[in-house]
C-alpha cells in the first residue's frame, strides 16, 4: 500500500475507548486525510524470558486483542497483530507502507523507555515521526512535584499535591472510539495463536472491567477483609494492561469513595517515583544504605514460602490464592511481603520477582514500591522496625478463619506444617540485622 499512512502502536492500552495516543492518531488522520493502521506485536524479547508457558498473563493479553479484533471486524475494519521483536516488525512495517508517523503511548518502564529510544531513533533517520502521549497514568513524571521543583518521596504530602493538581487539571476523556473509520481498510488479519508463539491456554478468569458501585462505596470499610468477596474491586488487571482507562475510573469514581480514589493516587505515585528515580527499577533500594542489609536467603525457606508452607496460616493462605489463580488481595500481599523480609530476612528483591512471575496485575512501578515498603528500603516515612505480626494481622482481618480455611483445608490436621520460624525470635533477629547495617552506613 503506497498511500502514506500512520500508525498507532497498542501496548499497555489495549482499548479502542478514551485511548489518547489513539485519539491523537485519527485526529491527525481526520486532519491528513490518511488512514491509520493499528498494530500490537507480542514482543518476543518479553515472551522469551517468561519460564511458564501457560502463562496467564499473555493469556489475557491474547483474549483482549481477540475482543478488540471482535469490535474492530463489526466496523468493517481489522488490527495487524504480529509476534517478534518490535525494531524487526517495525523495519518491515516502514518498508511495506508509506508511513509518515508512529502514535503510540507513554511507557515508563527501563526496558520499554530503551525500545522505544531505539525504535524512533530508526524512524526519525527515515523521516518519520514518532508520537506518544500520557494515558496509563492520570498525573505523570514531574506533573506533581514539590515547589522548589523535586520530586515527591513519601506519599501523603504528594497526595495532597495531586489532589490540589486535579483541580485545576481535572482530565478529560478522548473519544477516541468514535474515529474508527480513520482505520485502514484491509481483510481481517490473523492473529497468532497462543500455540504458535510456545504458550498454552490457560485456567484465567477475567475479571468484569465493570466497577460495582456497591463495592466502591463499601470499600473504606471492606478492604482490608479478604474473606469478604467485595472487598477488591478485581480491576487493577484492567488498569494493567489498559483494557479500562484510569481516567476514566477516577472521574467516575472520584466522589464515591476517597479511599478507593486514593489507590489511584497511589498507582500514579509509585510511577512517578519510577520516573524520577529509575535505579529502583533495575534492582536498587530506594535508600541505597538498605543494600547492606546481610540477607538470610535460606532457599529451602524461600521455598516453603513460595508454596505456602511456612506454618502461618495468614501468609500460606496468601501465597496459595497467587499460586492457583494469579491474584492475591492487597491487605495479605502487605502480609507476605513482610513476613519474607522481616521474618525470615529474605532479600525483598527475591519476593519481587517472584510475584512479578506470579502476579496477574504484575506492574513493575507498583510491585517494586509495594516490596520496598515492606522491607523499609521504600520511600516510606515509617521506621524499619516495623514488623507485622502474622497472628495479629489475622485477628484483625480474617478473625473468623475463613480466608485462611478457603486455602489451607487441612489447617487442623497433622499434614499443615508447624511455624518454620518463632515470631518473637525472627523479630528480634532482624531488628539486630537492620540496625547493624544501618548503623555501619
């Protein structure tokens, strides 16, 4: 096809509503008169480090672009899907078309901002525009920010930054779903299936994208309960891979429930704090003198932990519900993570790469902040000696047992395993771990 054309690059946002790269994209068509050309390309450089090949996560992934290519045949119109490494899909894509610009969005991870310097960098050396634009986030980068100018570290005083940003910067949906006819013209593409590219289906249950408004109303008081079915709203999966927008959410949602709200603030802050201090994405402490903590890493204990035999009801409870369905409620991966760290001073990087294995809302910015809050390497204006007591934290959430009954049947036989560590001895142990290599610094 000769005629100039432009292309829009589905990756965290995989909707055809209130996407703004994608608005952009067909406003630019509107204006050229071009046609845009979608893509999504299962990137292999990702898929290839991926261990388990029944993968839930490029499982949902897989089933959102089917739904999307469902909306898009209806219209008359079709996405190209295709698997490989994304520079290679791109020199092939600029040598089939006539492109003139590349529209994408933000992405803020390290591999992905390195992709993406490469990939305009080789557009740009053919005279093509490459185009990206903020959408998973609501604020972003340095939007929210202190008033000499540095990015915020501990959380309260950037909320209250952000909520006061919002009013003057309250967003505004793109309806992007209503340029569909700016889509080029072509038969429905095929898209890879799962088999071709080395995964298997697998046993994922999607979520609903639909919020329930019982739940966000009731959600101050329910949270924190993991027994309770409406206690989460099962969305951060959509927020993950773009299938709902954040904007949106947050509009809908911003006078329901403030507590709710605030998990969005919370999502736009740890990845601001990605933006501004990427070292903690590749691996570092955000307190670099954390990095000289004398990690235990008894692996036999990892792996108790892992499986969810440590002999505490609450984190084995926890560490089964990840293992068998790829979610775990928030209050307990509060409670894991610190048990890991804490109790049995294994390095918070260890249980990060496992949930990021693990995890189907798996994001990089969110997990990253959430296990350095746990070990207290974080941005986190709390003292290191905090340590959550499993059996405290089960009095006061799941008092009732029945969380921790629903994944441990055996809970009162001979076969659950007896505690692999004593609470008061682990505490005390790290407490003298933590102060000795913090004092040294």
């Amino acid at each position: 096809m000769k005629h100039p054309i432009s292309i829009f690059w589905f990756r965290r946002d995989l909707r055809l509503e209130d996407n703004t790269g994608l608005f952009h994209a067909l406003t630019h068509a509107k204006k050229s008169g071009q046609q845009v050309l979608p893509i999504f390309i299962f990137d292999k450089s990702i898929l290839d480090q991926l261990d388990d090949k029944a993968d839930r996560r490029v499982d949902f992934i897989h089933q959102a672009i089917l739904g999307m290519q469902d909306q898009l045949i209806q219209s008359g119109k079709s996405m190209q899907v295709e698997y490989g490494k994304p520079m290679e899909i791109f020199e092939k894509l600029v040598s089939n078309y006539t492109v003139t610009d590349v529209f994408t969005n933000h992405d803020y991870e390290p591999y992905a901002l390195e992709r993406d310097t490469e990939i305009k960098g080789m557009l740009e050396k053919k005279g093509i525009q490459f185009h990206t634009y903020k959408d998973q986030v609501i604020f972003e980068k340095d939007e929210v920010m202190k008033d000499d100018g540095k990015p915020y570290t501990i959380y309260t005083p950037y909320a209250n930054k952000w909520r006061a940003y919002w009013e003057g910067h309250i967003p505004k949906t793109n309806p992007s779903e209503k340029g569909i006819q700016y889509f080029v013209s072509m038969d429905a593409s095929k898209i890879p299936s799962l088999a071709s590219m080395g995964f298997k289906k697998t046993d994922i249950e999607i979520p609903s994208k639909k919020w329930e408004l019982t739940t966000v109303k009731k959600y101050t008081d329910q949270r924190n309960f993991p027994a309770i079915k409406g206690s989460t709203t099962h969305l951060s999966v959509h927020l993950r891979f773009g299938t709902i927008s954040a904007r949106k959410l947050a509009l809908e949602t911003k006078d329901i429930n403030s507590t709710f709200f605030n998990e969005l603030i919370w999502r736009d802050f740890y990845h601001m704090i990605l933006w501004n201090f990427p070292q903690v994405g590749k691996g570092k402490s955000f307190k670099p003198q954390y990095d000289f903590i004398e990690w235990r890493n008894n692996e036999k204990e990892f792996k108790a932990w892992c499986e969810g035999r440590t002999g505490y009801p609450i984190v084995d409870a926890g560490m089964r519900e990840l293992n068998a369905t790829g979610f775990m409620h928030n209050r307990v991966r509060m409670i894991v993570a610190s048990f890991l760290t804490k109790h049995l001073l294994i390095d918070w990087r260890w249980g990060e790469a496992y949930f990021a294995q693990k995890l189907l809302d798996f994001d990089l910015a969110a997990n990253n902040g959430g296990w350095q809050w746990a070990s207290g390497s974080g941005c986190d204006a709390a003292p290191y000696f905090r340590v959550f007591s499993p059996r405290l934290q089960t009095e006061k959430f799941d008092k009732e047992l029945k969380y921790i009954r629903h994944w441990i049947p055996e809970l009162d036989s001979f076969d659950y395993p007896k505690p692999i560590v004593v609470h008061e001895v682990a505490r005390e142990r790290v407490l003298a771990v933590y102060k000795k290599a913090l004092a040294e610094q």
